[in-house]
C-alpha cells in the first residue's frame, strides 16, 4: 500500500480584528514548551519524514507535516491533530489560526528571517514579499524516479480537478478577486509555477531540473514550484496543486484522490499505456478555469479540453481512479467527501456565504477560525 502524507500551511491571526499577525516564531516556541511537536509518532526507532510544526516563508504562517500514513483514518487523525496543537499553541500568545488559501483582510506580509527566505526576498522582490498563500501539498509514495515520472506524466491533466474541490481562498487584500481559488494565482508569479512538463523519461525531467537551477534564475530545487513533482528529499510524488482546505474533511479527500491518481498512473504505466500528450499551454487554461470557478461552475475535460460542467468532470474523475480507491479501501470515503464537497461548496463559497451573510470580512476570519478548530 502506498503511503501519503499532507503538509498543511495556516495563517495566523488576531482573535478580534482578523488581520494576520507575525508571531509564528512565538507559536513555535509555545508549542515546544507544550511538547507538541511529534503528535502520533511512528514505533520508536524509526525514522520517517513528517511530523513537524514548523514556519513557512512568512511571520505569519505555520505548516504542519503528517508522518506517512498507509491508512487515511490514520492520516486523517494526525492532521486532525496538528490542526489542534497548532490551534492551542497560537491561543496560548493571543492568535487563532485559519485553513485559508488569502488572508481575506488587507496585508503585509513579513517575511521569515531564515538566510533562505532572505535571499529570496533579495533576489526576487516583490513576489516574495507579498507571497502570503497557503497551500496544501500531497506527498504519494514511488518506487524511484522512473515511476515518479512517469506517474507525473499521467495525473497532469487531472491536477485541475483538485485545485477545484480544494479552492478556498476567493479575497484578496480586501476584495473579492472572482476567482474561487486567488492562491494559484498568486503562484503564476513564480518562474517555475504551474503544470508539471511532459518529460517521458527519468533522465529527462531530471536534466531539465538541473537545467532549470544551472541558469541562476532559482536559488535551488526546491524553487522547482510545478503543481506536482518528484520530491528532491523523499522518494514521492508531491502533488502541490491544491489550496489548503477550510474543513479538514476535505483536505483527506484531496490526499485519497491524490493515491488514487499516483496509483492508476502507475498501473497505466506498468501496462504500456502512453501518457496523454495534452500540451501544457491546454493545462495552464484548465487550472486557470479551475481556479475560476472551483468546484460549482465549468471545468475543462481532461481527454478534450472542451468545457464541460464541473460534476461531470470530477464524477470522471472518480471514475478514473476508483479501482484504486477500492484496492486502498477509499472508496466510500470519497464518494461520500466528493458528494458533500458537490453539496455544500468548497472552502471559497463558504467564505463568500459568510460575507453576504454578515457583510463583514472580519465575520469570515472568524467563521474560519471555528471550521479550522473543529468546532463549526
């Protein structure tokens, strides 16, 4: 059984006015006094990635990182947890903390002050500094880099899919950007973001991965920012196509289908069965489009590029990774969290509920805040 592991990045912000506060070094502090930091460890004497409450690029952001997980009710426990831990040390220095893509109130962001962000902010300005997104990435387990490219080779044209149930972060400093997912825009700014080439073999993803870190342009691999890709540290595929999820059940969702893809990519493989040649200026539209309208509007078809309804679409893709599902005894769990997702919206129209509800942003950092602590 393939294991998957999911790293989530939250913001952090003021209980009362919503705006997002710089004190995750503040948080991290608390939280190893707390003894917080390796909740649900694997058999002593183990070593496994994962496993860790840590800062991201900004002052204001955490990330937590599951160990990998072969069963999702055991995957789903610990994220559960982090969120926890993450919440009750944020508490313990005046924060909340949100499972949101934006941060809905106008920002300015403050960079982490490890030697690593600094030079990004040195060396790429402005995108760096106002680069306040929060994302959720999967990592899916490979036998290798053959099977990891040729696994990123297959799910290329179904990452939309995920960044459409996922899509939670529709506000932007203040105003609403129409789009259900601002996050993957903000991205584009990036000069490797986007879809994941079509490589065909090993040896050729891993050239133009060097080539890409030869030019100068990219501080290292880790700059390699495609919606999926080989791992440089683990030996996964790391599916970073999806916002971070505004409710938990979601963000499961988003790891089970991931398995799913990286699994019937590489049965397909394994079989002889070619990778679509969809062209990545076709996948940089159905992202786009996914983007646009998340899970409720119209996405591109996968096999066509033609517009078709967004159901229609992530029926197709249960349908496409079920017998996996089935194999890895996911399947009721996503059909159920995809039904639910179809029903009640993703994270972008709650938030966008909450504000013509109430009419205040402030009502949508609060309403996350509860989603993100369990407790609504």
């Amino acid at each position: 059984m393939r294991t998957v592991g999911v790293e989530e990045e939250l913001l952090l912000v003021d209980g009362g006015s919503g705006r997002p506060l710089s004190v995750a070094e503040r948080v991290l502090a608390r939280a190893h006094e707390r003894e917080q930091l390796s909740p649900s460890d694997p058999e002593p004497g183990t070593e496994v990635p994962g496993g860790v409450l840590e800062g991201e690029l900004q002052r204001q952001q955490l990330e937590t990182d599951t160990h990998p997980r072969a069963d999702v009710a055991e995957l789903e426990h610990e994220l559960r947890e982090w969120r926890d831990r993450a919440v009750a040390a944020a508490r313990d220095v005046g924060a909340r903390v949100v499972a949101l893509g934006t941060s809905p109130l106008p920002v300015e962001p403050r960079p982490a002050t490890t030697p690593r962000y600094q030079h990004m902010v040195e060396r790429f300005g402005l995108t760096t500094m106002e680069q306040l997104v929060c994302g959720c990435h999967v990592h899916v387990a490979v036998e290798g880099d053959d099977e990891a490219v040729a696994v990123l080779d297959r799910i290329r044209v179904w990452l939309p899919c995920l960044l459409a149930i996922s899509a939670n972060s529709p506000f932007w400093q203040g105003k609403d950007t129409g789009y259900a997912s601002f996050r993957s825009q903000v991205m584009t700014r990036w000069p490797t973001s986007g879809p994941p080439p079509l490589s065909g073999s090993s040896e050729a993803y891993r050239s133009l991965v060097t080539d890409m870190v030869e030019s100068g342009v990219l501080l290292d691999e880790g700059m390699v920012y495609f919606d999926a890709r080989a791992s440089f540290r683990y030996p996964t595929v790391e599916i970073r196509a999806a916002d971070v999820c505004l409710d938990a059940d979601d963000a499961v969702l988003v790891a089970a289908l991931s398995r799913g893809l990286v699994e019937t990519a590489a049965r397909e493989w394994q079989s002889g069965r070619p990778a679509p040649r969809t062209p990545t200026e076709l996948l940089r539209l159905a992202t786009w489009q996914a983007a646009r309208d998340g899970a409720h509007g119209t996405l591109l078809d996968p096999a066509t590029s033609l517009p078709r309804p967004a159901s229609g679409v992530l029926h197709d893709l249960l349908e496409h990774v079920r017998p996996a599902l089935q194999d890895a005894g996911d399947e009721a769990l996503v059909e159920q969290r995809l039904a639910q997702v179809l029903e009640r919206g993703t994270g972008a129209r709650r938030q966008r509920q909450v504000l013509e509800r109430t009419g205040q942003l402030v009502d949508v950092l609060a309403d996350a805040a509860n989603v993100t602590a369990g407790a609504s």
